[in-house]
C-alpha cells in the first residue's frame, strides 16, 4: 500500500477538499473524456446527491462544479478570475473549457440538488453528463469525492481500485503493526522509510522541491489568517478571531505573571488562522482534508516559534511522518467527514500532528504510533454538524482544540516507552466501525447536532 505525501497534503482552495476541491477534480476528469471522445458535443448538465447537496452551498460544491466544468482547477485556482468567470456564466449560460467548444450550462436549470437518498457508492456522489444540439445525453459518469480531494468514478469504486497503480516501494506497510516490523527490522524512522518509498516514485529532488512547498504554503496561510480581519462568508457573520488574538498574545509576551496554559492559546490561534482562510474560500492544504488543514500546520508552527531546538531542516521528517499515519489511516477507514464523520478529519489530523510532533521531538517509532493512537482514540465518535453547512461553526474551533490534543498526546507518548494498551490499528478499526454505525445526520449533512439546534441568521 503506498499513498503519497502529496497525495495527502494537496494544495488548493477552502472550503472543503471533498465539497469544493474533489468536485473540480471530477469536472477535470470529466471534461478529459469529452476531449478523448469522438461525439460533438453541445452541453453539459451536473446533479450533486448526498452531503454534496445537504451542504453544498455552504461549501461552495455549486461554484466549485461550474468552475471545473469551465476548466478551472484547485491546485492553479485564480479566484479573481473565478469571479470573472461565474459572472460571464450566469450571464451567457455557456462554458468555454480549453480544448473544447463553447458549452451550453445554465446553472440554474443544469445544476441540480438531489436531496433524496444518496447514490449508493459513497455520501459524496455527483453525475457529470454531456449532451448533443438536442439536449439528449451522450457522455454521462458518475464520481465520489470520498473526502481529502479524492475521487473516484463509479467503475473505479466498483471495482474496488487501489490508488497505488504504480512499482513497489521499499516499505509496502498497510497497518501500524506492518510499520513498527519494518522500522524494527531496517533501523530506520517512519520518516526515513516514508522517504525510501517517495524516492522510489518521485526521486529526491522532486521530493525536497515538494515538501517545501508544502510548508510554504501552509505557513503562509497561517500569516494570512493572523493579519486578516472582517467577517466570513456564508450569512453567518462569523467574525475572524485569530488577528485579535494574536494582537492581544503579543501584547502580553515577555510578562512575568502569564500563565503556563496560555501556550493553548497560541496553538489554537495557529489552527484558528488557517481554517478562517479555509472558510473564505483562500488557498489552503489538505492535512489530510481542508475542514481540518489547521490542525498539522499549527503544530508545526508551535513547535518552530516555542520549542527549543525546533529546527526547519526537520519539517521533512515532521511531514513524512505524518504523511505515512493519514495513509494508513485512510486506507483503513476514512477521512471523510460525510462518510466517518469529524472524528475521520479532526480525528486523523490529530494523529497525524501528534506522529510528526513526536517524531521530531526524537520519539521511537512506537512511542510515535503511540501518539497517534492517543490522539485518535480521543476523537472517537465526534460528529460532523457544521451550522448552515459552512465550514466555520464548530469547524474552526475545532481544530485549535485538534492541535492542543496532538501535542498533549505527543507528549504523553514520549514520557512511556511507546508500549500501550490500544494499537492504533484497533484504534483505526474503531473509527471505521462507529463512522459506519453513526446515523447520516451527523455526518456532514447539517440535519442534525449544532446544525439544527444553532439558530442560522
């Protein structure tokens, strides 16, 4: 099994990487085959079923889809452009993707919310079609977005297809318990066995090049969000909280009579200014889902500006390791919250921050997949029910509260040996298991918990 770090850090735009991002990924997918067919075709039509409807206004899937059926991607996303094109699409009902002649699209009679029952593969499900001068289909798929910016279509989900199609790597681990055997029986990290397995598909320069950008932009948007003030979107006058908190720490840094656990503070703030940014629709990276980007890159960020030592020639390791625990995590269970709920995305950014944390930190590789457990188990459970469908209420909070538990279960881990008694693969089993069993409300569909009891206006 190998999922690649940067198949689990993406690089793209908020609100959410399965309701804005992975739609634009199926547009994308879409409009390839249209290009590799032989039909001439005239229009478009799109229906979104599942959480991608409960939800989708509020997190953007509407201007997402249209957006990727004119040719816009995440990960190259100009959003003064964006604006630009909405607006011509409104007016002239008409896409223009490169590659392909100008397309009839109304977005008010071609994009249609399902709000029956879901398509039967996964929550997130949506029906790209493509039709002739007279309106009937000749092109027609089926995609999920089956969260952190994935997708697949209908036949790949049927088919049960992997998303390592490629060589073997040198560390082919799909459990925790495969992981600790293997850095047992090499001597080697998680990171550095994470790094053997990118090497063998990307080489090292592609690799380094990679993961500095990663860091890059994520701690970008963390200096975006700390120096950004206003209201989000959305309708909710949701007022943007990191600035002022900021402001108020730094006036207070340097004071004799502080308390200790105003650390919490400052960690929460780092979450908080990245996931502001998310909900504005701003640049952000999957970690391993946008509705929990601000976890990992908050922890990081704690550790470079207040822990002695912390040096940035270690974030590779920080990221690798983090990297690996989100592979096994969804390649197990889910990190989508319309599939597993919260704890599938705050959940496993915990345990991922809490394993990168530990790591540089100098913890063994058990007592990293100790943290990690940690993190996870106290994530069990936890519901997605963001209010009016929005990526902010308790989203944004959320995962300050994420990245002061990764750092405490860190720091638990690294005062044992790294012998507990939960693995995180019983852990990971749990969170599947409960995300299974949990009812559809609570599961990014804003039809019950914090959703219907939080007046929306």
């Amino acid at each position: 099994m190998f999922l690649s770090v940067f198949d689990m850090f993406k690089i793209g735009i908020g609100p959410s990487s399965s309701h804005t991002m992975g739609p634009m990924v199926a547009a994308a997918r879409f409009l390839d085959s249209m290009r590799a067919s032989p039909f001439d075709f005239a229009g478009l039509r799109a229906s979104l079923h599942g959480s991608l409807a409960f939800t989708g206004i509020g997190h953007a899937t509407d201007r997402a889809t249209i957006l990727g059926l004119a040719g816009f991607e995440a990960a190259t996303f100009d959003f003064d452009a964006s604006i630009a094109a909405l607006d011509q699409i409104h007016r002239t009902k008409t896409v223009n993707p490169p590659g392909l002649p100008p397309l009839r699209f109304d977005p008010e009679t071609d994009l249609a919310f399902d709000y029956g029952p879901p398509l039967p593969g996964h929550a997130n499900g949506m029906v790209l079609m493509a039709t002739d001068k007279q309106g009937d289909v000749i092109l027609r798929d089926v995609f999920y977005s089956i969260g952190g910016g994935f997708v697949m279509t209908e036949a790949e989900l049927a088919a049960g297809k992997n998303t390592d199609e490629g060589d073997p790597v040198p560390f082919p681990f799909k459990t925790a318990a495969e992981m600790l055997e293997m850095a047992q029986s090499s001597g080697k990290t998680i990171a550095a066995m994470k790094s053997a397995n990118e090497v063998s598909r990307c080489g090292h320069q592609n690799l380094k090049t990679g993961l500095t950008r990663i860091w890059q932009v994520m701690n970008a948007c963390i200096d975006r969000g700390l120096t950004t003030e206003g209201e989000l979107p959305g309708g909710l006058r949701v007022k943007r909280r990191a600035k002022p908190i900021h402001a108020a720490l730094m006036a207070e840094r340097g004071m004799n009579l502080t308390a200790p656990h105003v650390i919490n503070d400052w960690i929460s703030m780092y979450a908080m200014a990245v996931n502001e940014e998310n909900a504005a629709g701003g640049q952000v990276v999957t970690a391993p889902t946008n509705g929990a980007a601000g976890v990992l890159p908050a922890v990081i960020r704690y550790w470079l500006d207040h822990v002695p030592g912390a040096s940035l020639t270690r974030i590779d390791d920080f990221l690798l390791t983090a990297a690996a625990i989100g592979g096994l995590i969804k390649h197990n269970a889910s990190i989508s919250g319309a599939e597993a709920g919260c704890q599938a995305e705050v959940g496993s950014a915990a345990a991922m921050a809490a394993a990168g944390f530990c790591a540089v930190m100098g913890g063994t590789p058990e007592q990293i997949e100790n943290a990690a457990e940690i993190a996870l188990e106290h994530h069990l459970g936890m519901t997605c029910d963001p209010v009016k469908g929005l990526v902010q209420v308790p989203c944004i909070e959320r995962n300050g509260l994420g990245a002061i538990k990764a750092v405490s279960a860190a720091s638990l881990a690294l005062r044992g040996t790294g012998d507990h008694f939960v693995p995180l693969d019983a852990a990971i089993e749990t969170m599947r298991q409960t995300g299974r069993d949990m009812h559809e409300h609570y599961k990014e569909t804003s039809l019950g918990g914090l959703a219907v009891n939080v007046p929306n206006c």
